[in-house]
C-alpha cells in the first residue's frame, strides 16, 4: 500500500508542477520558459512581461493553490460529517449562502461609502455559510435520504443565487458590475493583498484539520465506537463543520461559489488511494484541488482567449460526471 501512496502522491505532484508552469507561460500574452526563468531569477517587476507575471499571473495561481485546495478539504469535512460521499459546499447550497452575504456586504457598503477590508468578506462570507449550513442540518434532521437533502440543497443554493442576481441586477452603484463575474466563480483580479489575507486563513484551518485526522478516522467507524474511545462526538461534530465552513467561505470570499471541486476531487483521491486513511488522504486532497483549480483556471483563461470562462464552467464539465457516477454507483448499491 505504501507504494501505492508514493504512486499517487508522485503523480499530483508532477501534474502540480507541469501546471503551475503552464499557468505562468500561457495567457493573452505568452511566455516562453527562458524570459520567464530571467523574470523569476532577476526578480523583474518593472517589465511588461515581468509586471504580467508577478502581479497578475503569479497572485492568481496562489489563489488557485489555496483556495482550491481549501475547497477540496472543505467538501471532504462535510463528507465525513454527513458521512456521505456525495455531501459538498456547492451541491449542499453552503457556497450561494456565503455568496448572498458578501454580496449584501459589497452592495451595502457601495452604498454608503464604506471600504470594505478582505477580512470583513471573510467574515460575511463565513456568516452566510453558518446560515445555510444550519438550514442543511434542520433538513437533515428530517430527510433521512441522502439524495433527497441533496435536492433540499440545491434548492437552497437557487434560492441564494436568485437573491443575489436581484441584488447584483439592481445594486445603483457601477462598480457592483464587477460582482457579476465574482458570482459566477473566479480568480480573475485577485491581489497580492488578498493573497496576504487568505493564505493564512487556510493554512490555520488547513493545518487545523489533519489535527483532527485522528478524529475523523475514529468517526468514520461510527459515532458509538468514537464515544467508546472518550470522544465527545456532539462537539466534534460542531467542530468539523466549523472548520469546513471556514475554509469553504475563505473560498467564495475572494473567488466566488466553485462548483464540484468539493465533491469530486475527494472522491478521485479515494479511488487513487484507494484507502480511507485521513492521515493519507487528507494531504492528497488538498493536492488534489489545487492541482485541479490550476487546470481548471488556466483552461477557463486559454480555451477562448481572450474571452475567459469562469472557473465553476470548467470545474462542471469535470466534476459534474464525476458526481453523476457516484450516484449511479449509490443506486446500483441500493438495489
């Protein structure tokens, strides 16, 4: 089985790095590798070409990187905590709730002149997905079937989403336009001061969840053989979620709602892995989404430039068969 890991792990790896390099050369404008080696070795910022990669090309693979791989572990924590594989931040109406919030945020405070600091989006960001988190879990209490809360899910998120196009549509001032694309799902405009503020969110929350990888192992056999081992399973549950919700609305904070990443990216890694180890899977699916919001942004960019995609396209006509066969796959089980 190790081998197997070392397998898997050497394949994200490479397919990380052959991407990362892919997003720095290709775009509206190209880069062949030997300026982009003199860029990064001479530190040049004044260039075109130099002000091209370190101030717009450079902060928007960072978002990739974290904020995917944020998503992935987001949607694996509420895998575990609904104990369903099909559970995810997108699907379950999580990201529109934390999307409705920001958005009354961003219109609010366009309104009254008020500057809005990426902490405060976080924030909201944060509150909104508190709100539909609760809403899933009342629901949850009542709908036993799984495939049924995902309706009740999807719902919620339509119902989000509509409230904040009718927001978007009749917000007075201009600017709000930009909040169109941001609604959609993007790491188009993100700034090296939005990197400062995200990146150490999601590595403490990140780093917060393989600490409980433990944890999660010992659930995932059943919350009577958790308590059997002292755990107090009500406030592992509530942490679990919290932590998830951090990380899914750091997400849709500075990129907007992304669709699937959540659920199909934990699920390719378990297939990979093929284990249930938290302590093996946990790293690889943070790997995992980043690798494939590389994928995804540098497609949503280049497939018809200079018109760009936003990233919940790209990520659907990956994730959304993924999706589809797991459910095939529950129904085939069930009958």
């Amino acid at each position: 089985m190790k081998n197997r890991y070392f397998a898997v792990y050497a394949l994200l790896v490479i397919a990380f790095l052959v991407l990362l390099v892919i997003n720095l050369l290709a775009g509206s404008v190209d880069i062949s590798i030997g300026k982009l080696w003199q860029i990064l070795y001479t530190q040049d910022r004044v260039s075109v070409d130099g002000k091209i990669i370190w101030e717009i090309r450079m902060p928007r693979i960072i978002a990739s990187i974290f904020l995917g791989g944020a998503l992935a572990l987001s949607g694996y924590l509420l895998q575990k905590f609904f104990s369903n594989p099909i559970a995810g931040p997108f699907v379950l109406g999580i990201s529109s709730g934390a999307k409705l919030v920001v958005a009354i945020l961003m219109v609010a405070a366009s309104r009254v002149g008020f500057g809005i600091h990426s902490y405060m989006m976080v924030l909201a960001a944060f509150c909104g997905s508190l709100v539909a988190t609760a809403v899933v879990l009342v629901a949850a209490k009542r709908v036993r079937n799984m495939s049924i809360l995902i309706v009740c899910g999807v719902m919620i998120g339509y119902i989000g989403s509509a409230i904040t196009e009718l927001i978007v549509t009749f917000a007075a001032d201009s600017n709000i336009v930009n909040l169109h694309n941001w609604s959609l799902g993007s790491f188009s405009g993100i700034s090296w001061g939005n990197v400062y503020c995200f990146v150490p969110i999601v590595v403490l929350a990140g780093g917060f969840s393989f600490f409980l990888a433990k944890g999660i192992e010992a659930y995932s056999y059943g919350e009577d053989y958790a308590r059997s081992l002292g755990m107090r399973v009500n406030g592992f549950r509530l942490v679990l979620i919290m932590t998830s919700s951090a990380l899914s609305a750091t997400v849709t904070a500075f990129a907007g709602p992304i669709s699937f990443v959540g659920i199909a990216v934990p699920h390719v890694i378990h297939l990979l892995a093929k284990t249930q180890k938290p302590k093996v899977i946990l790293p690889a699916t943070f790997l995992g989404g980043a690798t494939f919001c590389l994928l995804a942004d540098v497609l949503a960019r280049c497939l018809f430039a200079p018109t760009e995609l936003s990233i919940s396209t790209v990520t659907a006509v990956f994730g959304a068969p993924v999706v589809i066969s797991m459910l095939l796959k529950r129904r085939m089980t069930n009958v």
